[in-house]
C-alpha cells in the first residue's frame, strides 16, 4: 500500500512527517513557500556567522527525538548550550531556569532542518493555496494556479492561521471551523537581533524578562560554534525577543523603530552603555501557540487530510516533533478513503 502524499510546509514538522513516511516506502512531497526549509527554526547571515531569529533552543523530553535527530540531521548538527539561564521574580531578583539540558543547531538552529531537508523531496518557493478533489486525488494548487500533481492524502503543517486559509480556499468549510480557536491562540514576536561591541550582560546567556516591552533576551554568541574566528573581535550578538502585548501594539512599527525600542529596553534591564554597532530585526506573526488543548495532530480520515504542527503539542519545537510522530502514526494506520 504505497501512497502519494503531498507536506505542506518544510519546518520541523514537516520535515519529521516526510522522513518517517517515506521510511515506510510511501512516496512523499513536500510543499514550501520559503526558499529554504526550516520555517520558525530561523536564522539571518551577519558579517561573522548568523543569528537565531526565531525558535532559541530546544529541549529533549520524547527519548526519541535526539536519536532521530542524530540520524537524519547528523550528530554534529546540534548541540547542547551550557549557559545561566534565568528570569526576574517580583522583587527584581535574578533565579535560575530549572536544569535540564538545552539544545541548539550548530553554528545555526537552521542547520537541522538543512540535514533534515537532505532526506525529503522538497520542493521550495510553491506556496500552496487550494487543494481541489479530483478521481485521482488530491490536486495542490500553488500561486500561480499551477497543479502540482496528484495525492492520495495531504498533510498540512503551516502554522493554524495559513493552514484555515488554505483549507478555507479548498471549500473545506466544516474542517476550517476547526480551527478558529488555534488561530486565536497564536502569538505574534518582534524580533531584533543586535550587535555590542562587547558583552553587555556577562551574568547570563539568556534570560526570560518581565518587562514592557522584553520577553526574552539571549547571546547569541555564546552558543555553540557561533563565535568569531577573529580574537581581537569582541563584538557579541545578542537577540532580544519583544513580548506578545508589545509587539500587538506595534505590530506596524518600522524596523528601525523597534530595533531601538527593543534596545532601549535591554538598556534597561540590564544597565548596559555598550554600543550597538549594527541590528536587525525580522516580525513573526505566528510566533508561540498558548494554552488550548493538545490534542497531538488532527486527522480526517474521510478527507485524507491531516495537520500537524507545535501548534497542536505544546507550541515548542519538540512538540511539532511528536505531533508529526502522532499524524504519521494516525494516517498510516487508516486505509486510504
Ligand atoms: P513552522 O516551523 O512554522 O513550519 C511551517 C512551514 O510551513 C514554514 O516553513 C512555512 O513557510 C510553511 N508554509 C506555511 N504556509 C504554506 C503554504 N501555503 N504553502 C507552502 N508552505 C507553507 N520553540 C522552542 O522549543 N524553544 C524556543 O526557544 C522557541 N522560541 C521561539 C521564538 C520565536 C520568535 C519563534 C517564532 C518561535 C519560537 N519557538 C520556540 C517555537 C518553534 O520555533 C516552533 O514550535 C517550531 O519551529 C514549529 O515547527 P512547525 O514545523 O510546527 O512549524
């Protein structure tokens, strides 16, 4: 029983559902708009290597999330960030993360999905915008209303306010009223990546702020394999992450005027002078899912459609990990409608 089946979307999840089906001999295609995989494990070029804009670090709870990743990503794609991790309680004192182990790509978080990305099919730059039923299957349609072929199931993994859209254009409409309440829960993050001429905060890689404008700051510097080759260079990235609320607020602020607001903040939580000697700055609409419940993955068998996605497993990077695990299992064990 060998199936066609067409991925939407190339980040994390995707990506797990292409490798896990195709290790059962189904023949897999994977769909991204973007020019490369990846999707919110996200990272820019600078002068000196590269800065993680999107998810920061991940941790391991699934024993069966690093060993997929050791064997289909490669070993020496991630790696552990030792660093003081740590949060301001409401006196204004520091505490400490809990312990565990946190897990980054190296020298970037993209570097995953690039090992990742080696055993799939994908093919970039089609954003997929309908799906239409014909007696073969499903047809994908991308922007230019090319069809891109014909699946006997598809699984949509864009984050839940794409995915409504897309289902929505297919005249999916009792499967779309599924997901209003996940499109709700999305949360929205500037993102400004900043360059010091030194470290302005030596005390702690990476912290979770309770401020105005912060939610989460971090060196970027600090982590595995990212630091300079230059030794006289002293500069140090820091990535600064605005919270929910603020970037609501903001959210038609140009650039610049949130890379200085974000900064401005930083300034204040942590008392630093150090110059900024250069910044940038990228807006995630879909950012963090919050609260809801888990429900893993969605499968409707009728359709021979399922969705996948953090969104659907705890809003983190390992959670679009298990939900495609759980969506593959789901869409395997039924026959083909
Ligand atoms: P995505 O990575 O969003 O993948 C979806 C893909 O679908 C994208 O590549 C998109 O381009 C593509 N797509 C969408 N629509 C279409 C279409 N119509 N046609 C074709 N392709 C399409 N998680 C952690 O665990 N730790 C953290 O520290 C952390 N920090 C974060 C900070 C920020 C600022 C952000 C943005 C996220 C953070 N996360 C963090 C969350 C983490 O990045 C995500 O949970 C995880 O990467 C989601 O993977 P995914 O495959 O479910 O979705």
């Amino acid at each position: 029983d060998i199936r066609r089946i067409a991925i939407v979307g190339s980040g994390l999840a995707g990506l797990t559902a292409a490798i896990k089906l195709k290790q059962q001999g189904h023949n897999v295609t994977v769909f991204e708009k973007s020019r490369g995989p990846g999707g919110r494990l996200a990272a820019k070029r600078v002068a000196d290597g590269s800065v993680d804009m999107g998810a920061q670090y991940f941790t391991s709870r699934n024993p069966e999330f690093l060993p997929f990743l050791t064997e289909f990503a490669g070993d020496s794609s991630f790696a552990v960030w030792n660093g003081r991790f740590g949060f301001q309680d409401k006196e204004g004192q520091w505490q400490a993360f809990p312990d565990e182990p946190r897990y980054v790509g190296t020298p970037r978080m993209t570097a995953i999905s690039r090992g990742l990305s080696a055993h799939a099919t994908v093919v970039a730059e089609t954003r997929i915008e309908s799906l239409a039923r014909t007696d073969k299957g499903w047809a994908l349609s991308d922007s230019n209303a090319k069809l891109t072929g014909e699946f006997d199931q598809v699984i949509i993994t864009a984050p839940p306010a794409q995915t409504r859209d897309l289902l929505a254009q297919s005249n999916l409409p009792e499967l779309t009223a599924q997901l209003d309440d996940a499109v709700r829960r999305v949360l929205p993050c500037w993102a400004v990546a900043a360059h010091f001429e030194e470290n302005p905060w030596p005390r702690h890689e990476g912290m979770r702020c309770d401020h105005p404008v912060l939610f989460w700051v971090a060196n970027n510097s600090s982590k595995p394999g990212r630091t300079s080759q230059d030794q006289d260079d002293k500069g140090v990235w820091w990535v600064l992450h605005a919270n929910p609320e603020w970037t609501e607020r903001n959210v038609d602020a140009s650039p610049k005027q949130v890379a200085t607001e974000l900064i401005a903040a930083l300034r204040e939580v942590t008392g630093t002078e150090v110059a900024v000697t250069d910044a940038l700055t990228h807006r995630w609409l879909y950012a963090r899912s919050e609260g809801g419940g888990h429900p893993g993955h969605l499968w409707f068998q009728e359709q021979g459609i399922g969705l996948a996605g953090d969104w659907l497993s705890g809003g983190r990077v390992e959670g679009a990990f298990n939900s495609a695990c759980s969506l593959v299992s789901a869409c395997t064990a039924s026959a083909v409608s």
